[in-house]
C-alpha cells in the first residue's frame, strides 16, 4: 500500500498540472458570459467551473504524451472530453433522472438555472464539444469518441442505471452498467490522446484495454465511496445508491468483495501497461491515484 | 400565384422521392429495437418515424447534387440532419420547455416514454449523428453542423424562444430567435450537402444565403400557420404560441403583413439562387413549398 500511496501523490501532482492547463483552455473554448444567450452561457460555464478532477483531460494528455504527440490538437480535445463528461452529469442529475441536488459541494445545474435551462445547457456542451473536436481535424477520433458516448455506450449506461433502480439485478447488469455509464468515456478519453498522437492501431487497442480496466475500478471505487464517505468528503450526497437503490457492485457481493474487485481491475490494468512501449509511469500512477481515492 | 402552387407541387413530388429513400437509410443507420437498451432504442426510432417531411435531407441532398456531389456520404449526413433536428424536437417538447403533447399527430416522446427516456433518447440522437457525420470524413461539414447547432445557433434560439415566453419583446428579438432557432439548421443542412460536394467557398456561401432566406421564411409561415390552422391539419396543438404568449411575427406585426414578410424571404432567396451556376430548380420549387405549405 505504501507504494501505491507514492505512486497516487505523483498522480495527484500530475493530475494539478494538466488540471491547470486544461482549465485555461476551457476559459478560452467556452462562449464567454457577455455573450448573448448570457442565462445558458452562465450555466455552461457553472457546471464546467464546479471542480472535479479533470481527469479525462489527463489521461488523453498523457496517451497523447505516451505516443510522442504534439501541437495544439490535444487542448480542444481535453476540452471536448470535460465538456461531454459535464454534459452527461447535468442532464444525469435532472429530477426525471437521477434528482440530485449537489454535486461537487455546490447546487447542481437544475437548481441553479431551472431546468429548461438545465437541459440547454448539457446540449449546448454536447455540441460544443464535437465542434472542438472538429477542429482537431480527426474523423477516428471523432468517430471513437461518438460511439463511447451513445446509445450503446455511455448513454445506453445511464439508461440501463436508472431502469434498474429498485430492481434485484444481477452481477451482469452492473458490469454493463460501470462499463457504459463510465467506463466507456474514460477509455475514449486515452484513445483520443493516441489517435491525436497518431498512434498504431495495435497501441491504440492496448490503451483501450489500460482504459477499461481503470474505468471499471474507478466505478467500483465510485460506488464503495458512496458507502463509507460522508457526504461532505464527497461533494455530493452520500448514500444516494442505497436510498435509489441502485445496482452497484457493494449492493451485490459486499464491501470486502468489491474492494478485492477493484484491486484486481488495477492488477489487470499495470499488467496491460507493461505490454506499451515508453515510459507508462504517469499512466500507472493514475491507476494507483484511482484506487486509492477518497474523494 | 398559380406558378407558386405548381413549383411546390414539383417540390413535394422531390421531398418525397428523397424521403423514401432517406428513410430507408436512417432504418439502417439507427440501432435495432432488439438491442439493449430496448426502451431507449425504441424511444429513438419512435420519434424518427413519427413522420415529418424530411426537408433538412431533400435540402442537403439537393445541394449535394447541384455542386456534382457522388458517393454515399450524402445520406450519413441526411440521416444526421434529420436526428439533430429530431433531438431538438424532443427536447423542445419536454415539461421543462415547450410541454407540449402532440407532434405530427401522435403522443411526444416524453408522453410516451417518461422524462428521462425522453431527455437520453435525444441526447442519443443527437450523439449518433456526429458518429454518422465523422463517417463522411469531411471536417468541416462536422463544423458547420455544431456551429449552427450550439448556444450560438439552434440551442441559443431555443432558450431565447423559451425566455421570451409572455413578455413584450421587439421584432429584433422575434428574428434573433426564428433565425437561430429555425433557419441555422436549414442553412447548415444545404452548407453541409455542398461541402460534402466539394462546392467552392464562394458557392457554399451563397447557399448559405439562399438557406438563410428559407429558413426565416420557413419560421414565419409556421407562425402564421400556428394561428390559422387548426390541431387536425398541424398535427401539433394550434393556437399554442397565441396560449404561451410566444414571441412570433403574428403577434408583433400581425398576420397579413407577416405573410408579406413571408414573400419577401421567398423572393429573396429566389435573387440568390439566380447567382448560384447549374440547375436551381429544384430548390427553387422547395422555397415555393415552404411558403405555400399548410402544415
């Protein structure tokens, strides 16, 4: 433990660094607050500007890094990633679908703006998001991105989560929903950084597998959290899940199981980075900062 | 008058001959029911059948054949337009915004489905038609796309329309909202079909105009038509802009000299057509389609 501890500092280091960058970015990318409609463009600029960890910009940077990329694509590309993952919270936390009132220790969209607003604002950012895309001149990262998002990916995740709600699922059904609902987006987010890096296909594949695997244990961490964190260490409010009852891996095979859980999604993720070439250590920090979390 | 009425029967033989076989490609190009998750692709597929005269395709695909565009790219976009369109027709129509019940006749989405499938099956929508339009491999139709869709095209339009609602707003306010709301997409749809064709710069830019000129045209008929026409014919409840207190023409100008207005886009973009090279006449008989329409 200790040394996953080393290693999640210098991801917490990293993750500041780019955190940094990309929110200068994000300044820049989004419509500015004089800019008429001024009501959505406050509310776009809100919830990109509640926190969070920006940790989808950072692994694309670093896959970008990884595989020797360079020039400016990357920065519209870290906006984009932010902005379709602040897209996907607004419209999760609408009271039709998962009515929360806080998110990140602030008032989320829907209560702040309304919720005609709400739902405007998460399009907005949607769209906003592949015209920046568009500017990095990458249809396959484009196209890869779309798919992470969609009906059969994040979205058909979010979908899956709330017509589970209440109901006796089984393991398969909480697997589907981790991986769409989350995972799907945080893999996307490190082959977007290699295909902005003009990565192989072969390397393109293995940081695929490295994504899904730190993307299903940041879930399963997601939902251990919600269990034994207050909700002031989490922003939002603790104990949600099991209120909702929702499928979650805790709810199925217990704490001690789901821990075990995300420590062997870990394992397998530092197993696939030894398959990359160049130097994955940001990479296997992350990994180690994403199991170790508490917040 | 009589010229009018026979160029837009020409117009609604072409918008049918496109629709057929446009529709047969988004059956293609949306997911099957019988793939998970069920509720959300059925919610999908629902509201992209529930009719429509498919003018968004017949317009790109008309641009697209004046500029000598080959291949099958065009009908990605086609099928990308009509989602986009369909996606902010879903979410116009939610509680929160326009809370409106009936579409083309049958039961909105929402009515349908509930909130929540409504808000995901349009955010689905409107994320598969950016994978569609990356399948086209042209960049800068993508740009055009999200531009005339975002905060500063049809999203900013939209809340504009909403915020409008029961107040005294100027003329000023009533072209901002029909411009953004309505004709930035109708203008998009024929920028896209020529960037698709590999149209010249200065050709794209006059069909821009000439989209410009029909899509306001377009807007203030479906004003005048709202207050003239009844539930049956509109398939959508008449009358409601009148109930909302909307910010429409009829209700700053009044109904005959917004049928001039009407007149005035058409021969407007009937000016603009006249500097474009090739054979116009097919988007001339839709500009006489869309200010003869009924419903």
């Amino acid at each position: 433990m200790q040394n996953l501890e080393t290693e999640a500092t210098n991801a917490s280091k990293y993750l500041s660094l780019v955190a940094r960058e990309a929110e200068e970015k994000f300044n820049e990318h989004l419509p500015v607050a004089t800019d008429a409609p001024f009501k959505l463009h406050e509310a776009m600029r809100y919830s990109m500007f509640a926190g969070g960890k920006r940790l989808r910009p950072a692994l694309a940077y670093a896959a970008f890094e990884l595989f020797g990329g360079k020039g400016d694509s990357i920065w519209y590309a870290s906006s984009a990633l932010e902005m379709l993952h602040t897209f996907s919270l607004i419209h999760d936390d609408l009271p039709c679908i998962d009515n929360d009132d806080f998110r990140r220790g602030k008032a989320t969209a829907h209560k702040q703006f309304g919720e005609g607003t709400a739902v405007l604002a998460g399009d907005a950012l949607c769209i906003l998001a592949f015209e920046l895309m568009a500017k990095t001149r990458k249809v396959n990262a484009i196209e890869t991105l779309a798919k992470a998002l969609g009906s059969y990916g994040m979205i058909g995740g979010e979908i899956t989560d709330i017509e589970s709600e209440g109901k006796d699922v089984d393991l398969e059904t909480v697997e589907y929903i981790h991986y769409h609902k989350t995972a799907a987006l945080i893999e996307a987010s490190l082959m977007v950084g290699a295909q902005l890096a003009d990565a192989s296909d072969a390397d393109i594949k293995k940081i695929q597998q490295f994504g899904k695997a730190i993307g299903l244990a940041f879930q399963v961490v997601d939902d251990i959290l919600d269990i034994v964190s207050t909700t002031e260490e989490l922003g939002k409010d603790a104990g949600s899940d099991l209120e909702k009852r929702k499928a979650t891996y805790p709810a199925i095979i217990g704490l001690e199981a789901s821990r075990e859980k995300a420590h062997a999604f870990y394992e397998e993720a530092i197993e696939i980075l030894k398959q990359l070439p160049g130097d994955t250590s940001v990479l296997r920090s992350i990994a180690a900062y994403i199991i170790t979390r508490v917040n």
